[in-house]
C-alpha cells in the first residue's frame, strides 16, 4: 500500500508483527519517470504535484520516517 503524507496510516498496520512488514523505497528520479509515464499512458497533463520532484523527495523522507517508526525495514 502506498503511503501519502496526506492520510493517516491504515490501523492495521499497528496489528501486524514489525518482522512482517518490508518498505521499499526507490530513487526520486526513477520515481518521477513513472510517474510521467503513467500520467502520459493515462492522457493526463504532467502539470501536477504528482510528478514534482521536491513533492516526491518530501513522500519518500515521510515513508522512511514511518517505517523506522513502525520499526519496518526497507529497502
């Protein structure tokens, strides 16, 4: 499940035994060309948050501070 600074974790999650959960992170960049391609794929506009590359920096650093928090590791 993805996980977006703007809603609150799934509970679940806090049931769930640490040794279970993997996170993985990738490069902003290589996150960004996905992005793009999927908008393009799509014929939506690349004008949007969702390919800025400050707004991606900002959702991995907010994964990443979630999975130490719930003690996941991550790759």
């Amino acid at each position: 499940m993805p996980l977006i600074p703007e809603v609150p974790l799934p509970q679940v999650l806090e049931k769930v035994d640490s040794h279970r959960l993997i996170g993985l992170v990738c490069e902003a960049e290589k996150l960004a060309k996905i992005r793009s391609h999927r908008l393009d794929s799509l014929g939506l506009t690349q004008e949007t948050s969702y390919t800025d590359l400050e707004k991606i920096y900002q959702e991995l650093e907010y994964s990443k501070k979630i999975f130490k928090k719930i003690w996941c590791l991550y790759y």
